[in-house]
C-alpha cells in the first residue's frame, strides 16, 4: 500500500483550500489583536526601548484589527 500523499490541488479539494485560507486570515486577525492589545499595555520606557514613538504607538492602535 503507497501511504505518499499528493499535496492539495484547487481541483481535487477546492473546500480544504478555502478552509485553510480563512482560518490563515482569522489567525492573521487574532494576532493583529494580540499584540495591538500588548503595545497598549506598554509603558514609555518599553516604547522608547522597542523604538516606536508614542506617535506610532497610536497610529498602529488606531488601526482595525483587520488591517
């Protein structure tokens, strides 16, 4: 028995694929979220250390997470 598998064609799993490319941009979402909510939480010393102004730091917040 032959256990090699062929990789996904938009043919064969055309569902599998968009499966997978949405659960990719809800990740992408999450992480955007997460870590919008950690540059929030950080203080002027940690900004200043990470090089971001406080300018930036609210430019990035102003953003929707889906961008």
């Amino acid at each position: 028995m032959d256990r090699t598998h062929s990789p996904l064609s938009q043919h064969a799993h055309p569902h599998a694929l968009d499966s997978l490319r949405l659960y990719a941009v809800l990740r992408h979402w999450q992480r955007n979220l997460r870590t919008r909510r950690q540059l929030a939480q950080l203080n002027a010393q940690q900004l200043a250390d990470a090089g971001i102004s406080p300018a930036q730091r609210e430019q990035e917040l102003a953003k929707p997470f889906w961008r």
